[in-house]
C-alpha cells in the first residue's frame, strides 16, 4: 500500500482507516513529509520513519518466506511474528502509544529456548545459505539487525518502550536458529565458514 510511512498502516486512526484503506495516493508526502498517527508530520528521513520503514521491510521479508513450503509449526510462529511487528509498527507511528508487552518477549524466548534444544552447538560461524527456506530467513534475520539498530539510534533520542528493542534483538536470535532449524527440515546441513579459505588461491 502507498501513502504516508511506507506501508505500516497502523498508525491510521481506527476512525479513519476504512477511508485510507480505499485510498491508494493522498499527495500529501509530496512535499519530502509523512503523517504519524498522532496528527504530526515528519520528515521522510527522521530516525523514526526509518525505524518504521525498516520493520516494514523486515515484515516483507517474512512474508517472501513465508510463500515457501514450511512445517506447521515454524508457520504458525512467523505468522505470530508478523502480527507483532505490526504491533510495533503502529506503536513507532504513533509517540507514546504500547500496544507490545513483555509477553511478547516471553513468548520468543520460550520458542528460542525450545529450538535450540534440538540443534547441535555450533563450533564455527555459519554462512547464509543451504534450502531456499534458510537463506530467506538468514536475510531475514540480517534486516531485522538493521531494523533493531534504527530503534536504538531513536531511543537516543527519543523515550522508547523497552519492550520494542528486546523483542527485535530476540527475533533476529530466533530467525538465526530458524535458519538452522529449516536447514535441517529441508535435509540439509550448515553452511560453514572456512577461516582464510581462499587465502592461497592460485589464480594461475
């Protein structure tokens, strides 16, 4: 959807969502501004636009693997994830409103906790890739880094929900195990990182 602050609709009144659902293009950011859901304008490339973007994208981002052929399980969890990024949205559109709660941290934990019983510890890093599954959450989990440092470069300089930086440090934990955990549904194994494996390569 186009208009003001991507498409992170929550910062919508509910008064006013069925008209701007029904209305692609508004003009009203032509002018290099968007509207926050309190009323106020901000400009395009505040700190805070580029936190609501950035979740934004790393909401996409879960949608494309969410368009592969996953278990049960593991779907059921990232459709919960994207709920609660909109859940995040909205509160970054709209200053001082928490629509998150610490259960929500709780909840990634436990799922955390609950995967990582079933991979074997790790004795090197690991490289993006192996089933498409995988590799769609290992860029996954890299936008939602991205997306958890643009929270706290807001937090310097706004009063943030502390809720809002534990989750997406938690997620982007979670998302990594998933992208092991989909390596092992798909029968396939990490990808390891070879330390200065082309160090010697003879390019003759």
């Amino acid at each position: 959807m186009g208009g003001d602050a991507g498409s992170i609709h929550c910062h919508i009144p509910a008064s006013d969502m069925p008209k701007r659902l029904t209305k692609i293009y508004t003009r009203t950011g032509d002018d290099g501004t968007t509207g926050l859901g309190d009323g106020t304008r901000s400009v395009k490339e505040s700190l805070r636009i580029e936190a609501i973007g950035t979740v934004d994208e790393l909401n996409s981002c879960i949608g494309v693997l969410l368009a592969e052929n996953l278990e049960d399980g593991v779907r059921l969890k990232l459709e919960n994830i994207q709920h609660d990024l909109f859940d995040l949205g909205g509160d970054l559109s709209i200053p001082g409103r928490v629509s998150m709660s610490e259960a929500q941290v709780s909840r990634l934990e436990k799922e955390l906790d609950e995967y990582n019983t079933r991979l074997t510890p790790l004795r090197e890093f690991i490289l993006p890739g192996g089933a498409r599954a995988a590799a769609l959450c290992h860029v996954a989990r890299a936008v939602c880094r991205r997306a958890e440092r643009c929270v706290v470069k807001l937090s310097r300089t706004e009063t943030m929900i502390p809720f809002h930086l534990q989750y997406l440090n938690r997620l982007s934990d979670l998302l990594f195990v998933l992208c092991r955990i989909l390596n092992r549904q798909q029968g396939m194994e990490d990808v390891l990182w070879q330390p200065g494996k082309n160090r010697d390569f003879d390019s003759a």
